[in-house]
C-alpha cells in the first residue's frame, strides 16, 4: 500500500500544495504551523 502526504512545514504553502498533491494522496503532515490562519486554509482547501 502507497500512502504519500505532503509535507507542510510553519505554514501551509497554496503552491506547494496545487503543484504536488495527487488524487491518490492520503494528505497533508501539517507542523509548527505558526498562525490560525494557516490552520483555517489547510480546512477549506479539504472540505472543498
């Protein structure tokens, strides 16, 4: 079984995330992000 995440490390990264995220991956390891804000964006991007 493959399960690959990406990576975000102190905030969450919009392009980051749209260039390396595939339909196949299982997420995003979120750490030290340092505001809510990027907490808030890493929710819309998932519940969209």
């Amino acid at each position: 079984m493959k399960n690959f995440m990406i990576g975000m490390y102190g905030k969450f990264d919009s392009r980051k995330f749209h260039r390396d995220f595939r339909d196949n991956f299982y997420g995003i390891e979120a750490c030290l992000f340092e505001h809510e804000s990027d907490i808030e964006k890493t929710k819309r991007i998932y519940s969209s």
